[in-house]
C-alpha cells in the first residue's frame, strides 16, 4: 500500500518536470487535455480550405485523416528531436511541450493558390515554401531583426480581415450551398456562436478551453434534429487505411510558392512566441537560441511532411501553450499521449467522415470569433509598437499599397504575373510591403537603443 502511495506522489511530481515517465493512469488524461484544446483548431483549416477548392467528400476525409496524423508526429518530434545540433545536422525539434497543428495562417493564401491552381497547387507551393521556414531556424539570431511587432501585426490583421468574410460566409451555410443564408444555417451558427460565448464567460478549466470543440458538438447534434446531416458518406467510408503521400499530386509555381514563403515566416514568428512563453511560463527562463532554432525547423520539417502527406501545414498552437502556462504540466511523455491519440484517430477514416459531415454553418459559428481575434491580436502587437509618426508612415505605406492594391485586382492587370499574384494576395502583399517599409524607414529608436546598448558594454 505505501509503495502505491509513494508512485502516485512520484507520478504527481514528475508531470511538472520535462523528463520522466508518469504512469499511463496520469499521462492519457493530460495528454487528452491537449488534444480537445486543439482538436477543432487543427481541422477547421481544412474544411475551409477544403469548400473553397471543392473538394469532394472522400477527398476532404483523407486531408481530414492526414492532419490529425502528421500534427501527432509532427509534435512527437518537438518533444523528442531529431539530430543534433552542429552545422551539418541541424537539431529538429524545440524539445519543449509545444503541441502542432494545422496553421489558420495558411488559409488566405491556400485560398487564393487553390482558386488559381488547385488542390495540387496548394500542395506544391506548401512543400517549397517551407524551405524558407527551415533557413529561418538556421539563421533565427540575425533574421529576428526584419520582423518586428509592427510587421507581424500588419500580417495579422490582414489574415483575420481576409478570414472574417470565409468565416462568415460558412456561418450563412457555405458559399456553393443551395440554402446559403436560410433561417435553419442562420439558426445553427448562432447556436454555436452563443454557446462559445456563454462558455467563455461562464464556463471553468477546461470547459472554458474547450468551448469551441462543446460548442460545435452542440451544434452537431442540433443539426442532426433538424435533418441536416448526411450520414451516407461515414457508412461507406473504411474503418482503418494508412493515408498515401502525394494523394492529390504536386504542381509548382513560383508565385505561389514565394506567397506560401511568406506566410512561412509569419508561422515562424509564431513559434518564436509561443516557444518562449512555454519556457517563460514553465521554467521561469527565456527560450535558448537552441530550442527556438530547433522549434521552428520542426515546424518547417512537419509543414513539408504534411503537404507531403495531402494536408495544409502545420504550427506550434498557442492555446496548448496557454495550457502549459495554467496547468504548469511540461512532462514530454505526458503531451506524447495525446499525440499517439492523435495519430490514432487519424488511422480510422470513420472518424474523418463523421466530421466531414458536419455542417458548414456548424463550423462558421464556432471560427468567426477565432478569425476575429487573429485581428485583434494584430491591433494588440501594433499598439504595444506604438503609433509614432514614424510607424504611421509604416503602417500607412503597409496597408494603403499592400492591402489596397489586393482588393482592386484590375489594378494589376497589366504588371507581370509574379507581380500580380503577389499584390492579389492579401497576406503576402502585406507582409513584403510591411518589410520593405520598415527597412526603407527604419525605427530611430532602435539606433538609439543599439547605441546606448553598445558604450554600456
């Protein structure tokens, strides 16, 4: 009886370190814990992806499969590395609790990539792109200076205006639906737009964190009351299948590659956030230059696999770090099991097809919120920069030619393609606009910093 004793406060002790092995009895419900924070996060991007491309039901279910695999892996490795870390094998993984999924800052662009190339365009401008992302973690120490507050608050804010009109259109049923805007999608997505708020408010520890996968399964159930959900796909879907690499093939294009490049260093910037919070969070310490080196390079390494493996790419998800920071639980093998639970659930295209059946305005009630904040946070980074004369002129430069010029494709009509594809999406016009006009009108502040930095020493 006392050794029982003795390995549950073992047990107890060992999920607030990063190392060690608690029993399965206390890791499988941590590691669940993880996985309903982000369940809904890491698959709304595919649906939407997924509508807009028109993909048909046993396609979406196999992109379904194959984003909850490669996450599973793909944070397997942020806990256990691969490599070491010297000049010819680079460090693969941040071994840190960062948990991966598929990244919403991806959608605009897949958007505008599918609508000119295809699912196969997508796929091949992801596997390219994060080339980018990978060089990023080799060279984060000198790149981190081009990619201040204010330009990844420009990104932000272009990715959740871009996303707020997807997100609506889904809350009114999807834009090929027949019933587009009828009173039952009107009804279904404030169902679930209500329930996430009255759990936001209300609602307690994980209920609160998991307010938007409770909310959708309210939504679920109503609309299957209603006599809005299809079942015919889940009964002939298999019951076990492996998904296959390059499903929907690869095709290459240099404009969309450099515009999925660009959003690349934005998911960077990501992980740069949220590896330091779990550390700062967790063990009271900055990120070292390793493990944020070997963070975003798992990032780029599962990215590839998943576009490898016919799925959109892959993040570090900042609500399983918010988890870290109030739960204090950093235990690997503790965030291991939910990713095998993960990876399991992806192995069983059932499991796909029930979701695939979902409504659309199921999801859209649950994601206008999140696309919401994804502005705010880019309001939230802008102001912490400061409204200076200078970074008005930035911001003016940034959103008056990089926002501007996207929304008048006309505009463009006669500048050559790259040029065209580039400015027509949103996101990247944005990011590489808000660069530029940050090197040409560089920060006063920072020199005297710098200076002040180098006579101290």
């Amino acid at each position: 009886m006392s050794n029982q004793v003795d390995s549950a406060v073992g047990d107890r002790e060992l999920v607030y370190q990063l190392h060690g092995r608690p029993s399965l009895g206390v890791a499988l419900p941590l590691g669940l814990q993880h996985v309903l924070a982000m369940f809904t996060g890491n698959l709304a991007p595919v649906f939407v992806v997924a509508g807009v491309v028109s993909l048909s039901k046993p396609d979406m279910i196999i992109m379904i499969q194959a984003a909850m695999i490669i996450s599973g892996i793909t944070t397997l490795i942020q806990l256990y590395p691969i490599g070491k870390k010297n000049w010819f094998l680079p460090r693969i993984g941040g071994e840190l609790p960062i948990v991966m999924g598929t990244s919403f800052a991806f959608v605009p662009t897949s958007i505008t990539v599918g609508q000119m190339y295809g699912i196969s365009g997508i796929m091949g401008g992801a596997l390219l792109g994060s080339i980018v992302e990978f060089i990023m973690g080799i060279f984060i120490k000198p790149l981190k200076r081009f990619f201040p507050p204010l330009v990844v608050g420009s990104v932000l804010i272009a990715m959740g205006s871009k996303l707020l009109a997807v997100g609506v259109n889904y809350f009114a049923g999807g834009v090929a639906s027949k019933d587009y805007g009828s009173p039952k999608n009107l009804l279904l997505g404030t169902l679930v737009l209500v329930t996430v708020l009255f759990l936001q408010k209300f609602g307690k520890g994980m209920v609160k964190i998991s307010s938007l996968l409770i909310a959708i399964l309210v939504g679920y159930v109503a609309a299957i009351f209603m006599g809005m959900v299809d079942f015919s796909p889940v009964a002939n879907a298999g019951w076990i299948s492996v998904p296959r690499p390059l499903h929907f093939g690869m095709t290459f294009h240099l404009d969309a590659i450099l515009s999925f490049a660009a959003v690349y260093i934005v998911s960077g910037l990501e992980t740069i956030g949220n590896t330091s919070g779990i550390t700062i969070a967790a063990f009271n310490r900055e990120a070292t230059t390793e493990e944020t080196s070997g963070a975003i390079m798992g990032d780029s390494f599962g990215s590839a696999l998943a576009a490898l493996f016919n799925t959109l790419p892959n993040t570090a998800f900042g609500q399983n770090a918010g988890l870290v920071a109030m739960t204090k639980v950093v235990n690997k093998w503790c965030i291991a099991t939910g990713a095998m639970v993960l990876i399991l659930a992806g192995l069983f295209p059932k499991v796909g097809a029930i979701i695939s059946v979902m409504p659309n305005s199921v999801l859209g009630g649950a994601v206008v919120t999140v696309f919401a904040m994804i502005m705010l946070n880019g309001i939230k980074m802008l102001a912490k920069s400061g409204f200076s004369d200078r970074n008005m002129l930035v911001l003016g430069i940034t959103f008056g030619i990089g926002m501007g010029f996207s929304s008048v494709p006309a505009l463009l009509e006669h500048l050559p393609k790259l040029l065209q594809f580039l400015f027509r999406d949103t996101v990247t016009s944005v990011c590489i606009v808000s660069i530029l006009a940050n090197i040409i009108f560089p920060d006063p502040e920072e020199g005297e910093k710098k200076f002040v930095i180098e006579v101290e020493e």
